[in-house]
C-alpha cells in the first residue's frame, strides 16, 4: 500500500476534506477503539501508523513538531490499550476471565466497564488538553 501511495492519498483526503483536526483525531481514535474489539495492539499499530500519522502530521493541532510526535504516540498507546478491554472480543478480558474461569465472561465485561469510562474520560482530557500531555517531558526535557 505505501508503494502505491495509498497512505498519502488517504492524508491528502482528510486534510482537504474541511473537518477540525480534533474531528479527524476523534475519528482515529474510534477506528482504534474499534479495532481493538478485533486486533491485537502490535497489529493495530503497525496497520494504522502508515495511515494516520501523515494525516495528523498534516494537521494544526498548536503543537511543535516534536510535541505532536510524543502527544499523538501517547494518545495512540492509550487508545490501543483501551480497545483490547471493548467488548465484543477484547483481548485482554479473555486473559482476565481465563484467571477466574468461575466467572462468567458478561461478568467480566461489566467488571472492566468502569476502567473503559474512566479511560474514556483520560482520553478526553488528553485530546482537548495537549498540554497535560506533554507536562512530564517538558520536565524532564
């Protein structure tokens, strides 16, 4: 696919397409939250990094160049991990159920829904908020 450009073309589309950048970001990260449902997170990755980065890279978000890296590799870490816990088939509750095999896995999926809400709220903040992001490598920078 990156032979035959389709990466760049996908990044030319969404950048002229006239969506905020923080739509298209929201738009990536329910791609990811999707694909966990499906998708261990080294394979998530390595399919979507080819696709997404450009279009962010692309994209205004107030950030410097290094700060985007480091905000987006962040964001995307999160995300990843948080759809390997969305049901129907995430992975690490399977891992977690196969520890209890007493417990239903419906009870499991609902033992791990407050961790997603939470997430989804750290998510949020990170999104909306670079800043917070990047406040412990602006220290230790």
């Amino acid at each position: 696919m990156a032979r035959a450009g389709v990466p760049q073309a996908i990044a030319d589309l969404l950048q002229n397409s006239g969506l905020p950048p923080m739509a298209i970001m929201v738009l990536f990260i329910v791609i990811f939250i999707f694909l966990g449902c499906l998708m261990d997170s080294l394979s998530m990755i390595i399919l979507c990094t080819p696709f997404f980065w450009p279009v962010v890279a692309g994209l205004d978000f107030g950030l410097s160049e290094d700060d985007l890296k480091i905000w987006y590799g962040i964001i995307t870490l999160i995300v990843v991990e948080l759809g390997l816990i969305t049901p129907p088939v995430g992975l690490n509750v399977f891992i977690i159920n196969s520890l209890s095999p007493d417990v239903p896995m419906r009870e499991t999926f609902k033992g791990v829904m407050p961790f997603f809400c939470s997430e989804m709220v750290r998510i949020t903040l990170l999104v909306l908020f670079p800043g917070i992001t990047l406040l412990l490598p602006r220290w230790l920078g």
